[in-house]
C-alpha cells in the first residue's frame, strides 16, 4: 500500500535506498533504508473471521521480506488490527518476526471496540495489550539471539495509546520507538509533534511520518530533521 506499491521490488528497494541517501548527510549516526509493510489492513467487511481485519499471507510478504533483507534494507511489519487482538496477529507472523532484519509497527488508529466499524472513529490500543505483544517479541528475540528489534506504536492522537505512560520499555531485545504520523499544515504538525512529545514514556525516542499528498507543504529531509529531538526513524506515505 502507499508509495511502497508504486513499483515493483527491485524498484522499491532503490527508492528506499535513495531516500535514505538524503539523509545519511543530516544523521551523526548510519540511515538504514527500510519498509514498513501493512500485514494486516482494516477492512469495512468483517470478513470470513468477523474481525474487520485482512491479514495478508506470511508466503505472500516473502519475497518483499527477503529481497529487502538480501539488499540491506530493514522490515516493518504493520498490523491494523480492527476486532483482532493485537498479540494474536503478531503471532501470525512469526515465521518472518524470526528474521533478524524484521521489526514490528502497531497502529492504535484501526483498533476498534466490539461494535465499532473502521473509517467511523479514531481506534485506541490500551498499553496492557501492546505490552502484551512487546513481551512476546522480546521473548522470540531472546530465544533466537537476534539482534535488538525495532517495536513501533503509532501516534497523531494522544487517545489512541490509553495508559501511555505504562508502556513497557525495559526489553533490551526491543527499540520502542514512538511514531508521530499526523498530517496536514506545517502549525498542524508541529502541534501534533509537541503533543506526542510531552505524552511519551521518559527516554524513548520519536518518529516522524511525511505524507507526500496530505501535507501541506511536505517537510523537506532537512526540515524533517531539524526537529527536537531528531527524529530516530522517518517514513514517507
């Protein structure tokens, strides 16, 4: 979905890897190239499982995931998970989770409550359920001796993460990272940035989300980085 559709492999892994090229001279520290992928979308049917969520198939993301491992560039795995627990669709993918180049996103936006429809509302993820899930990565992570994975939480309401503050954030094998994703005017974003800022859990560090036709001018890689504190990761929809 998004830019990352746009072409095929190979070509997606050039534009990735073109992006980041922007930013390796604005970073004091290597830009990996990366996809974030949406394994699971939020669908308006419920679906033959009744959980308003599509789950794409591990076989079918493969070849993304192993292309983009061959060529250096890191993985998200993305989960909306509409009436779905959160942990049970990390779960589906852990045969690609066990990769050492394979990190996980969760999105809070398409959580919804048992009588809620997707598009209608705003979801929200309670911490207790995302510690849940972190606590099962880190544990896969541990016991395969893979390297510390990239554990992602979307943001642009301070609504949609309940109990922010009960994060958990001492998993060494996990890099909890908060990710700004709100779109609109540059006073918008900016509000938006400040307001996930003040809201996270002390020490952990932010992402930022450029949106190339809801933003308004988009941020150019220079202006994206000259936020405090810098952004850790920086994605493009």
């Amino acid at each position: 979905l998004g830019v990352l559709g746009e072409q095929g492999i190979a070509a997606s892994i050039d534009r990735a890897r073109r992006m980041a090229a922007r930013y390796q001279a604005l970073s004091r520290v290597p830009v990996v190239p990366g996809f974030e992928i949406i394994a699971t979308v939020a669908h308006r049917a419920p679906g033959p499982d009744r959980n308003y969520s599509g789950e794409a198939s591990v076989a079918s993301l493969r070849p993304w995931v192993e292309a983009a491992g061959r060529a250096g560039v890191y993985v998200l795995l993305d989960l909306q998970p509409g009436r779905a627990d959160l942990l049970d669709q990390a779960k589906r993918y852990r045969e690609l989770l066990s990769l050492p180049h394979v990190g996980l996103a969760v999105d809070p936006e398409w959580k919804l409550q048992p009588r809620q429809l997707p598009g209608q509302q705003i979801g929200h993820l309670g911490a207790a359920e995302i510690n849940r899930t972190s606590a099962w990565l880190a544990e896969l992570t541990r016991r395969l001796d893979l390297p510390q994975k990239l554990f992602v939480v979307h943001q642009f309401r301070l609504s949609m993460i309940r109990n922010e503050s009960a994060l958990r954030t001492d998993h060494p094998e996990l890099a909890l990272l908060i990710h700004m994703d709100g779109q609109g005017g540059r006073a918008q974003k900016h509000a938006t940035w400040r307001a996930v800022k003040a809201a996270r859990p002390a020490g952990v560090p932010l992402g930022w989300k450029n949106f190339y036709d809801e933003d308004r001018p988009v941020f150019t890689p220079e202006q994206t980085m000259a936020k405090r504190p810098q952004p850790s990761m920086v994605s493009y929809q």
